[in-house]
C-alpha cells in the first residue's frame, strides 16, 4: 500500500522489559564476551525476585495456539519473563504434543520487530503513533454514530474456534450493528458445507489407522488442510504399523505434499475430480463405466478401473475430499456418497468425534459481499481484526479499492498488513500468547489460552478493548464481565475452576456457540473449462506461509516448502514437458496472464504437476506487512477472478486458465536443493510391502563395493577415532572401546543416539522450525544480510542461493527417477522420498582429526562437540564430513550491531539463554541438543538419581508430528531408542565409510498398488 | 640430463663445474661480471612504475582484505559445501611456485647441473617471496584470523595444544621451516656477492649496513672452506624439504574423505606440480629480466634450453597423475569418486579441466621441439598459460570436489566474487613488490658462482690486471 505505516513507539518505553532483557541476554553475552572484546553487559540480579521464579529456570504456560483454525494445545517455555519455546501440548487431544512449523513460529509473531508499539491514528495520510485514550475516543465517537446502523457497518474478525466470535456478536449487538463475518482465508470450506451435508458435523474425525486405502480427492491433509498436526499423527501411525498400512492414493493435478507421500498419483486435470468421484461411485456400485470420467480427468482408464477395484477389495477405506475447485462441495459430497457405498463412515470417518475449528466461519462470500457494498458506498464504519482480505481475496474482487471508500476504518491488527495500512485507526491487539482465550477442539472440551507473559509492547487485547468501549458508551456495560479473564472464568466454571485447569490447558465445558452465519449467494463461474488460456492455473495455499499471514515470520520464510524447496521466493511451477516446449529453463522467468492480470516470476522445474497445469503457492507477494513480508515474492491471488464454490460459498482457487510465455531474464533460484535425485548413493532407502514380508530389507546394491556389512550395531558402540579399522570396528570383537557401557573404565555409560523412521518421516519440516528455535539459529535470507555485500547477488535470499542457510536440520527431498528434471516426460508414477539430514554424530567423525585446534572432538557419551569458543574457521570439518551437516557464520548473523544481524529487536528475546549466539567466522553444526540432555542430567544429578528413560528429547523430536524421530540413550536397554535401535529396518547411511553413526534410519515402506505388484 | 656436468675429482670439491653448454662465451671476465650484474641494481623510470603497480595491486588487497574481516567470510564467493576456495587456491599456487627455487639451488646444485648457476639466485628469491605470499593465505582463508595463533603450538596457561593429526597443523610446520631455510639458504648465497656490493658502495650509511650483512667477508681460503660446506649443507638440509613441503600440502588434501582428494598419489603429484609451477614463474621472471637487463650472454639460450627439458619433464609427470588419477577412480570402483571424476571432465566443471589440462599437459608438449625450447618469447607465452594451467589445476582440486561429493542433496558451485579477486590481485602485488626490491638490492644473478664458471683471467692475457 502507498501510505507509509509508522510504527515509532509512544514515550512510554518499555524500561521493565529493557531491564529483563539484560538478565535474559547476559548468559548469550557472557559467552560472546569470553572470545570477542566487545562490550561488556552487566549481569543485574532482581532485588526482590517475583514468585516461583528462580532465574535461569524455565516456567511452562499452557496455552492455545491460534495460528490456524485448529486449536493445537501448547506448552509455551518462558524464562525470566519471557516466552522462548512453543511446544506442543502432550496431553491435548488435538496434537498430543507435536507442533507444525507455524505454530512453533508464534513466537516470532509475538516478537516480530514490525508489529505495532502502541495505538496508532491517520493524521496527515499517515498513521502516526498516538495514545489509547485519543485512539479510542475516536473509535467510540464512529460507534455512537453507527449505532442501530446495522447495514452501515461491517466487523471482519479472523475465524478463531472458541467463545469470541459469539462473545464478539453480542457486543455487535450492543450496540445495534449485524454479526461479524468470520473470515479465514485458509478454511476449507467447502468440504466443511459437505460434512454438514453428507455427516452432519461440520468436521469428522479421520481415522487414518483403521483404514486399508486413503484415496485423497486433493484432499492436502499433510499440507495445513484441516487439522494438519492431527491427521499426521494418526496418518504416520497407519504408515508406521507396516503391515497393515494403508495405500495411499492422490487424486489432482499437482502432487502436493500429501501427494508426494501417496503410493500412487492419478494426475486428474482440474475441474474433473467430481466427474471421477461420481464414475468412482457408480462403479463401485456395479454400473456404468469409467471412460468418460477417464477422458474428462486425463487420466488413464486403467488406472480408474484399479482404484475402483481397488475400493472394493480393501475395506474400509477412507476417501477424503478436498480441493478448490469450482465444485468442490460437489466433489465432497460425491465423495462422501462413496464412503456410505463403501461402509466407511464410523469406521474410518467418526463424525461423532469430530472437531469443532470451523463451526462459525463465514463464506468468502460474504467478505466479497461486503466488499460489494463497501465499494457502491454504503459501508461508513469498517472495523477489522486479524484477517488481511486486501491480501488474500482474489484480485477481482478488488478488496483493497472497495475498504478504501469506507468512510472510517479500524484495525485491531498487531501487525502493519495490507488491510491495516488503509485504516483510519489501529488498535493493536494482545498476540494470542498474550492474551486470554478459549477453543474447544473436541466436543465437550475447553481448551484453554492465557497469557504466557506481560505483552511486549503498548497493546491490549481487543476483547478488553471491546468491553472497555461497551461500558463507557452503552447500556450494555452492564452486561459486560468485568474483564475478559473473567469471561473465560466463566466458561471454564468459575475462577477457582480456570486457576486449577490452567496448568493442564483444557478443562471441561463448552465455548459460547456462535450464530448461524448469514448465507450469501455464491457467484459462480461458467467453468473452468469455458475460460480463456492453454494451461489451468493451480493457486494452492502454501503449506508454510498459509494464505499469507506467515509472511513476516523469518522461521517460515526460510523455511523451505516441503515440495518445491524453494523459499523466501514465488515460483511458477512448470512439468519440465512443458518448459521444454516453451524452451524455458529452471529459473528463467516466465509470465503468467489471465483476465485479472499477469504475474512474472522464476519456473521451478516439477515432475510432479500435469503438463498442462502451471501451479503457483499462496502467502507470498505482500506490499506491506513488515520488512520480512514486504515486497518478497508474488501473490497469485490476484489473478484470480470472483467465482465461489456454488454450495459452500467458499474462494475457489482453480477457477480459470491462464495463458503462459516466456518473459526475459533468468534469476537463481532461492533453493535449498543441490540434486533432488540420490545418484544410487542409497542415502534414503526404501523397499516394498512385499520385500519387507519377505524379509528382503537392505539390498546390496545401494552399499558400495566390498562393503558388506549392515551390521550396524557395533557401530554404534565402537566409535574410537584412531581404531577405526582396528580390533574396535570389528562387530565380533569383546572390545567396544570406551563406548561400551561396561567398558572397565567407566568411561561413558550412555551413548546419544537416534533413530529416524523414514515410513512415518512425511517431510512436513516442523523438525527444522524446531531447531531454530531451540538453537538460536539464525536466518540469513533477508536482503539486508546478504544483497548488500554481494553485488551479484541482491534482494531475498541472496544468501541462500549461496547455499548458506544454517538449518542445523534438513529435509532432502529425493525423487527416485535418474534424470535431471530438464529431460523428464510427464510420468505419473515416480517414487519420492524425504530423509531429514543432521549431524550424524559420527563414533568414528571424519571432522574431528583434521581440526587443527580441538574446536571438534568426542565426548564420551558419544555426541560430537563443537566448541564456538575454540573454533578458528578453518571450515576443514565441513569440508571432510561426507553428510554435509555443518553451517558456517559467514557473517556476524548474531552480532547486533551489524547489518547482517538476524535477530533484530525484539526477536532477539526468543533467543535460547541455554544456547550460545554464534558470531561471525565460526562453524557450528546440530549438538544433539546438548543443552536439553545438560540439563535433564543436571535435574537428574539434583534429585540424586538416574535420568528416566525417555525423560527429555531432543526439540526436533519432540515437534514431529509424525513422531518419527526418536532420541535418547542406546546404551540403556529401556529408552525407546535402544528399541528402535533392533528394528530390522534400520541402516546407516554411507555406512561403508566406517564412521560409525549415532543417527539410524528406519527404511521407508511402499505400498504399491496390487496391480503393479502382480506386474513385477 | 645432457647438462649435468661431471664432477671433479681433483682437488678439493668445487660448488660448479662448468661443461660445454652451459659456459658464457659472451663473458670475458670478473670485471665484466661485477660491471655487467651490477649496473642492474641501479633504480631506473620502469623499475619506479613497476614497483608503483605492484603497489596499487597490494593495496587493493589489503583492502578487500580489511573489508572481510569487518563484513565476514561472507563477502568472498563461497557456497557451502565448497567451503575452501579462491584462498586455498591461492595458497596452493604460491607454495608451488615457492619449489622451483629450493629445486635449482639445491637439487640441482647437488646434481651439479651447471645450467643453474645464472638462473638459482632468482628462482631462490623467487621462493622466499612466494613463500612469504602462501604464507598469507591461510590467515585470510580462516573464519578468525586474529584467532591465527591457536594453530602454532605455544605454552599457555589453558594447557591448550594444537591437534597434532590435523594436516592444517602439518602445514604450520612444514610452511615456516619451508620459510626459515630457503630465507637461510638464499642469504648464505648472497654473502660473497654482498661483500662485492660493500666494496664498490660509496655511501657511507649502506657500506655499514652491508657490511654487517656480509659478516666480515674478506673472500680469504678459509672463508671459502666454510661457506662451502655451510652451503653444502644448507642444500642437502633443504632438498628434503623441497619433498615435504608439497606433500604436507596435499596431506590437506589426500587425508580427508572427499571423493577427488582421497587419494594416495597427491604428494609425489603434488611436488611434481610444484616444481613444473615453479619452472613456470621462473621462465616468467627471468625472461624479462635478461631481456631488459641486456644479460642474454649470462642466461644463454643454452640455460633455457635445459630448464625447458626440466619443465617438460615435469609436466609430463603431472599428465601422468592426471591419467592416473582417472585410471584409478574408474578402477576403485566407488561411485561417488567416478561420478566426481565425470563431472570434473565432462560435467559441470569441464572448462576449468579443461583449461588444466590443455595448459599443463598439452602445450608443453611443444618444448620437443629444440627450437621452442631456444625461443624465449614462446618460453614466456607457455609459462603464462603455465601459471594459469597450475592455478586452475588446484581448482579442480578444491572446488569440483567440494562441490560433488557424497550428498547430491548439497552439490553446488561456486563463483569467486571481487573480495576473492581484489585479493589474489594483492598476493600478486605483495610477490612482486618484494621482488622488485630485491633486484635493486642485490645482484639478480649470483655474480660469485658466475665467475666460477668463467676462465679466470691468467697473468698478462687481459687487459687489465687478474682480480
């Protein structure tokens, strides 16, 4: 947006939270200061220490986390006041612990160094801070103006479960004006209007374990569609019981990550998915044929004709619908009309234990509607809190133009988003870890939200916001609870009720049930089919960034999309058939047009898209919202035009063709991935159902020659540096060296391992998210951090197409297919894998001799330790580990007074105190999360006694949502890992390089389909 | 070689002895020498320009130096894994170059080939400065070079050592003993020749000073009866080194796993390199130096000629390694060694394995022609694309491997930028700012062993009087 966003902070300063970051930071600064002398920070002890607070102790919040819809419970790590880790709550029952990349990233939210300081007013075309008191008597003079002017005024509120969105209706009420319209941009809700239809509940829950086949209809339930954290949990726990793991099957266009983990593709063109489910239908129930249905999607009869058979012999099943089409009710509910054939509901679909995230959302309809009537004029009063149409609704609707003619805007937003821009007033909100609330994820539970720590700056939660407004101006104020901490009290039965269910995060009860929202009629298109261009434009939100409001969180844009890898950038997404016939290459530009408008952006090369399909991910090309958002990448939304599903109302995002040519220029991608094809290096492993029956788990083909040994065991136990070759590395040898745990010298009890369940592994990343945070690790992909200093490399991610991220994790994305992708003709069936990659903590580390210095060597519980204090840069380390896991500060990325700096006031109050902020010109690498088994052992040393199996884990760990990784102490026969540790599919990677592993990958398992099966 | 002379047995041993080819016929006696070598020290318009340049070329070094230790690493072209770089190169090349110098003046002086008495003292010089540069370069190389110490073992009060199996420790030691003898054996050299710069030096202040350097030299039987042996032994104690050195460096290589340095022919391939570099610079150095300096009767064609067959000699083993090298990816059989090889040659990588190849194995293959070998411009050509061939060869060493190793997830490439640039134009600089210093300090061509191998002057047949 042009006007210029002032975010300057009022007088009042922050001198409390100044005063504890010094206590925070001083423990990082310490460390800085012992190798650089830089200046010194004073350590300032409290006079009088606030209860239970003992500093450098960790206290843990439950909370709810309200970065999507779906109310994961949390367990928020705070530290001398501040909050510093998002984990997920183990005894909710949504994520039963684990975290997605966005949820963990709240925190980043929280402190992101462009939210607004304090209140902020239009004075001059500009928005300048102000105080709440002149913010809100301006506020209330509209809403006395408004008052009983119900058509006049629109509340846009972004859709939350739980009791607000009722509670924010009867304020509404209050004061004469219509319901709110819950907007959420990523809702799926079509599939939602479906369930209602076909389940009555507006969300089943899926039972992924029970079933035999999933058939996804573009149904991305690894991708943040739906209850993202839930059905990985169950749908890795199916995968992970081998033998009687469901096949997956994925219906679309573009393999997405869901996709990507199916066993087989049936690449359906757009707008065709209903014609299959109904053929699908018909077929299972005897009649009719499938060609049709085969013509429309483009796809193969036979592989129709083996899904239906298919259907029929696995029973029960689990055909999940999803997409957004032009139809997608239409699908849903032909899908559904499969699952009764079928018998599937109440097997694998249990509408009685479904979830309640979007009961209260409104249609997209409706902000279209209300864009309608705010551009013909008739809106004066505009009040928006949370959601961001000007960036998510589709660019026909013109949502920015229409807000803009509304005689008076408020925002309650935190951060300086599109939307917000335009407004006439700012109220900031509380960030949801500020703040109270509730959700209820399961029928009859009262998830609960409080504040994990006083707000970071001058903001107040728009509920008190709200109550406070109600009682000054209207009869209504006496209605109100005192506070919205009493509100909830009341939800959760009383105060003494709340303070007791607090520490849990759930209690029982119910939130206050939000009205019916207003139907609106949906503007429908003349069909996909009918519209101008060569290639159907596939817009999919991404799986990251969401509908966009991931966008100024650091973590998330350097975090690289599952599929395409790519990150801090907006690709096109082009089958390489394509590309070769437009005689574009990866990284050339080119131009995608329809009726709406063009965008011109870099092709990513993609086998796993429809030649005849260009796919572009949502979230990016923001022209506000912060330094991290501004100005990176494209947004698609605004080549769509305005078509709504029929039924539900809801946006549709493969709606129109589109044309396609090739634009000038060619731009390095900003990518993660060196080769996505594993060359036969045999680094992610897999093997079918049928060779895992029969026991024929580790081909001998993927080790190099003369290397035989898959005995992995020894390896783990027999890792001395200069006996590799010797009696040590023999796995009949009685000597284990002073690994064994029995070994005469006592030496080391305990030998730190992992193990890596490649069948359960889907690639979602959380893992790496995890990291940064717990690691203090810095991203580097901000223009400021590298285009300034590299010339021939500007603007987002110039560092990263130097390959410099620092992920001391990664997700390698391997598709099992020879060739490069420029010469790949479009081929539905490929196999893809994924192997998150980290220190393997060598026994036998190829890094630790060629140190010049010691800054690496072995501990005797066996982890590989970095010394930052100690290291030089000589980088000889990384250069010698065959894994590729060690991360260079090529820059002072944790220094603050450099341009580079990542972590720029206040993200810095993220920061990890247990881990040191590395500065320019050392190397650093994954620790195994020393700091988390210091200080289980340091607890455990304290309460005189041994550390439990499975006490701690290690932060990538403990957020996977597919529970694959799993960490802990080999040598002991009770943690789990020492288990996992005999599962016949375990291996090593590059084992015949004798380095002698901690980490341990489990072989992924594919299910091919019976038919290919009886082929081979 | 047909060169090398046979040794006296008569009388004491003689450093040199003269054989047919290598005399100076051109020569006529010691005051010709004394004249001739040092009109050379005298400051001329050129030399003041050239010494400007090689200025301007260290500054800007030193600049885009300061500028990555202030900005980090960062600022130079690297891209993880390839994490060594134009840096590493650089070092590579310079301690190359530094063999020619110990080879001639001790190898060769050992082998008594007399075709190295005119060219030693500058190929001598020429070490210690290239020394001198390598030497630079892993302290910029590292992520802390002000932390450069912790690598030279020292007693401290943290009873922290160096890690005596890293090879980059190997390299402390090997560069400065590398360092400490050559600058001995180059000094032990020139004091006879300084004594004669004491005697003809009329300002005061510079007499004393050369005095002191030439401890005294009064050119008496014992003198000569030492500075024999000292320099005897100076040559047998650096002739091992002259080994060493070069193997130390490809340990950094050949010791760790990385498909493309894990090989056991990097030390005697390296040294081979070394000295084929070293011959390179000299023929880059001398060439212009007899030119200008009108001393084409000291360096005859004759003395090119065999340091021609020396080059070719060496650069054929060189090829060798190179063939060797895929003969043995291809024969050992591990994939990621073959596939590493492939994408050096035909790959991602194959103009800079081609630039090698062509430069260091194809076109010396033109000095079997006699008439190349007496033609000092094409001399001069090839030692250019020599230099040039040598500096790429360590490329595709470091940077190909780095970039293709065993994870395809992580391969890469790699471009230098003009921090990486702006610093090896300021290594050169820094090379030839201290040897333009010394060719105006002291004679470029050793004037006494020179006048060894000239007839000396009999009573009565000159002109003037015997010296």
């Amino acid at each position: 947006m042009s006007q210029d966003v002032n975010t300057t902070s009022p007088t009042d300063g922050v001198k409390r939270r100044e005063f504890l970051k010094v206590i925070g930071a001083s423990g990082a600064a310490a460390t800085l200061v012992g190798c650089a002398s830089d200046k010194v920070e004073k350590l300032i002890p409290y006079v009088s220490s606030p209860d239970n607070t003992v500093p450098g102790v960790s206290s843990y919040y439950a909370t709810t986390c309200r970065e999507c819809a779906a109310g994961c419970g949390l367990i928020i790590e705070t530290r001398d006041g501040r909050a510093i880790k998002a984990e997920g709550n183990p005894e909710h029952p949504v994520n039963q612990g684990a975290l997605c990349a966005r949820g963990q990233s709240a925190l980043q939210g929280l402190y992101n160094p462009d939210r607004f300081r304090g209140p902020m007013i239009r004075e001059g075309g500009k928005l300048v801070a102000t105080t709440w008191d002149k913010a809100l008597d301006a506020v209330k003079a509209k809403l006395v103006e408004h008052k009983g002017k119900a058509a006049s005024a629109v509340f846009i509120n972004q859709h939350e479960q739980g009791s607000f969105p009722a509670f924010l209706d009867q304020w509404l009420a209050g004061f004469g004006l219509a319901p709110h319209i819950g907007y959420d941009a990523e809702a799926p809700l079509a599939a939602v209007a479906a369930n209602r239809a076909a389940y009555g509940v507006s969300w089943p829950k899926l039972d992924f374990s029970a079933a035999k086949l999933i058939v996804s209809f573009g149904a991305d339930y690894l991708d943040g569609w739906g209850l993202s954290v839930q059905q990985q949990l169950a749908f890795s726990e199916a995968r992970a019981n081998i033998n009687e793991a469901p096949r997956v099957v994925y219906i679309g266009a573009r393999r997405s990550l869901t996709g990507l983990n199916a066993d087989s593709w049936i690449p359906a063109r757009p707008g065709s998915e209903k014609a299959v489910a109904e053929a699908l239908l018909a077929a299972v129930k005897g009649s009719g044929s499938l060609k049709s249905a085969a013509d429309a999607a483009g796809v193969s009869v036979a592989s129709l004709e083996s899904l239906a058979k298919e259907l029929l012999a696995a029973k029960p099943s689990l055909l999940i619908a999803g997409g957004n089409g032009e139809d997608a009710t239409g699908t849903a509910l032909a899908v559904a009309e499969l699952n009764k054939a079928l018998g599937n509901v109440g097997v694998t679909i249990k509408p009685a234990e479904g979830s309640l995230a979007y009961e209260g959302a409104s249609s997209h309809a409706a902000v279209r509607e209300a864009a309608e009537r705010m551009a013909a004029g008739s809106v004066s009063l505009a009040i928006i809190r949370g959601a961001n149409p000007a960036h998510t609704m589709p660019g026909a609707v013109k949502f920015a133009d229409a807000f803009a003619k509304v005689g008076f805007k408020v925002s309650f937003s935190s951060y300086p988003d599109e939307t917000t821009g335009l407004c006439d007033v700012v109220l900031p909100d509380h960030h949801s870890l500020e703040s109270w609330g509730d959700a209820e994820p399961v029928k009859g539970t009262l998830a609960l939200q409080q504040p994990v720590m006083d707000p970071v700056f001058n903001t107040r939660a728009t509920a008190d916001v709200l109550i406070a407004l109600a009682k000054a101006e209207s009869a209504l104020g006496a209605k109100m609870p005192v506070d919205y901490r009493a509100f909830i009290a009341g939800r959760a039965g009383g105060a003494a009720n709340l303070t007791a269910a607090l520490p849990k995060g759930f209690t029982n009860g119910s939130v206050l049930a939000v009205g019916a929202a207003k139907a609106v009629t949906p503007k429908s298109g003349a069909g996909i089919s009918q519209s101008q261009g060569a290639y159907f434009l596939h817009v999919y939100p991404s799986p990251i960034l969401g509908d966009g409001r991931g966008a100024n969180k650091p973590w998330l844009q350097e975090l690289p999309d599952p599929v395409t890898k790519t990150l801090w950038q907006t690709v096109i997404e082009l089958h390489p058939e394509t590309a070769l016939k437009l005689s574009i290459e990866q990284g050339d530009h080119a131009t995608v047009e329809t009726a709406q408008g063009s965008l011109t952006a870099p092709v990513y090369l993609y086998i796993g898209i429809r030649p005849d399909t260009i796919g572009i991910a949502t979230g990016r090309g923001h022209t506000a919202y912060g330094r991290y958002a501004k100005d990176c990448g494209f947004n698609p939304m605004l080549l769509l035009p305005t078509v709504e599903d029929a039924r539900s109302g809801a946006v549709t995002l493969v709606s129109t063709k589109a044309g396609l040519k090739k634009a000038t220029g060619n731009s390095r991608l900003v990518t993660t991935e060196g080769s996505g094809r594993q060359h036969g290096r045999g680094i992610a492993r897999a093997v079918s159902v049928d060779q895992y029956r029969k026991g024929e788990l580790h081909e001998e083909k993927e080790a190099f020659v003369g290397q035989a040994s898959t005995a992995f065991l020894p390896g783990l136990r027999s890792p001395v540096a200069n006996d590799a070759q010797g009696e040590l590395g023999d796995p009949n040898s009685k000597n284990k060296g002073q690994y064994d745990p029995n070994h005469w010298s006592g030496a080391a009890k305990r030998r730190w391992a992992m193990t890596i369940d490649l069948a359960k592994c889907t690639g979602c990343s959380a893992c790496v998210t995890a990291c940064y945070a717990e690691n203090n690790i810095p991203t580097v992909g901000a223009p400021w951090q590298g285009g300034q200093v590299m010339p021939d490399r500007t603007g987002f991610g110039a560092n990263i197409t130097r390959s410099r991220e620092m992920a001391w994790i990664r997700l390698e994305r391997y598709f099992e297919i020879d060739r490069e992708p420029k010469d790949v003709e479009f081929n539905p069936d490929f196999e893809t894998r994924v192997i998150p990659m980290m220190c393997q903590h060598c026994g036998n580390a190829p890094c630790e001799p060629v140190c010049p210095v010691y800054a690496t060597y072995h501990s005797p519980d066996g982890l590989n330790v970095q010394v930052y204090n100690r290291c030089v840069g000589t980088r000889y380390c990384s250069n010698n580990c065959p894994y590729k896991v060690r991360y260079y500060n090529w820059f002072g990325y944790g220094e603050p007074d450099r341009t580079q700096y990542a972590f720029p006031e206040p993200l810095h109050w993220q920061l990890n105190p247990d881990v040191t902020v590395r500065g320019k010109g050392i190397m650093e690498k994954c620790s195994f999360c020393v700091q988390r088994i210091k200080e289980a052992e340091n607890r455990a040393k304290l309460e005189q006694r041994e550390l439990k199996p499975d006490e701690f884990t290690s932060a990538c760990a403990q957020a996977c949502p597919s529970r694959a990784i799993i960490f802990g102490d080999a040598a002991d026969e009770q943690w789990s890992v020492a288990k996992m540790l005999k599962d016949e599919r375990g291996y090593h990677v590059f084992e015949d390089l004798n380095t002698y592993t901690a980490v341990v990958y489990l072989l992924k398992v594919n299910h091919p389909s019976p038919a290919a099966a009886t082929k081979a | 070689m047909a060169t090398i002379a046979q040794p006296s047995h008569d009388g004491p041993r003689r450093p040199n002895i003269a054989s047919a080819n290598v005399q100076l016929p051109a020569v006529k006696d010691y005051e010709q020498v004394d004249d001739e070598i040092l009109a050379t020290l005298v400051p001329t318009k050129k030399w003041f320009a050239l010494l400007a340049l090689a200025v301007c070329f260290l500054m800007v070094g030193i600049a885009s130096w300061m500028y990555q230790i202030h900005e980090g690493l960062g600022v130079a072209g690297y891209n993880p894994p390839v994490m060594w770089g134009v840096y590493i190169i650089t070092f590579v090349f310079w301690v190359g170059i530094g063999h020619a110098g110990t080879l001639i003046s001790a190898i060769l002086y050992l082998f008594r080939a007399g075709f190295r008495t005119t060219i030693y003292r500058c190929a001598e010089a020429m070490t210690v400065f290239a020394v001198m540069t390598a030497g630079l370069f892993p302290i910029i190389h590292i992520g802390r070079p002000w932390k450069f110490f912790w690598l030279i073992p020292y007693p401290n009060w943290r009873l922290l050592w160096p890690n005596f199996k890293s090879p980059l420790v190997w390299d402390v030691f090997a560069i400065s003993t590398y360092l400490t003898i050559s600058t001995t054996f180059l000094f032990i050299g020139l004091i006879p020749d300084i004594a004669t710069l004491r005697d003809r030096c009329v300002n005061p202040v510079r007499k004393q000073i050369l005095a002191m350097l030439s401890f005294g030299w009064r050119n008496s039987e014992a003198e000569w009866r030492h500075f024999v042996r000292a320099y005897l032994f100076l040559a047998a104690f650096s002739t091992p080194l002259v080994l060493s050195v070069h193997s130390v460096v490809s340990f950094d290589f050949a010791m760790a796993l990385t498909p493309g340095w894990h090989t056991t022919i990097f030390p005697p391939y390296f040294v081979a390199g070394a000295i084929f570099s070293g011959i390179g610079m000299v023929f880059t150095i001398i060439i212009p130096i007899r030119k200008y300096f009108k001393l084409q009767h000291y360096v005859t064609l004759n003395h090119l000629d065999a340091a021609a067959k020396l080059a070719l000699f060496t650069s054929m083993v060189v090829g060798c390694a190179y063939i060797v090298e895929f003969f043995i990816a291809w024969y050992g059989g591990v994939q990621a060694e073959q596939d590493y090889f492939w994408n050096r040659v035909f790959g991602q990588w194959w103009w800079a394995a081609w630039i090698m190849l062509t430069c260091n194995m194809i076109l010396p293959l033109s000095l079997f022609s006699q008439k190349l070998r007496r033609n000092p411009s094409w001399l001069w050509i090839l030692s250019i694309f020599i230099n040039i061939g040598m500096w790429f060869e360590r490329f595709v060493i470091v940077v190909p491997s780095l970039s293709h190793e065993f994870e395809p997830w992580q391969w890469t490439t790699y471009s230098p930028t003009w921090v990486d640039y702006g610093i090896l134009l300021g290594s050169f600089g820094w090379f030839f700012m201290w040897f333009l210093l010394f060719i105006k300090q002291f004679p470029v061509l050793a004037i006494s062993e020179i006048k060894e191998i000239i007839p000396p002057k009999m009573k009565g047949k000159g002109p003037r009087g015997g010296h």
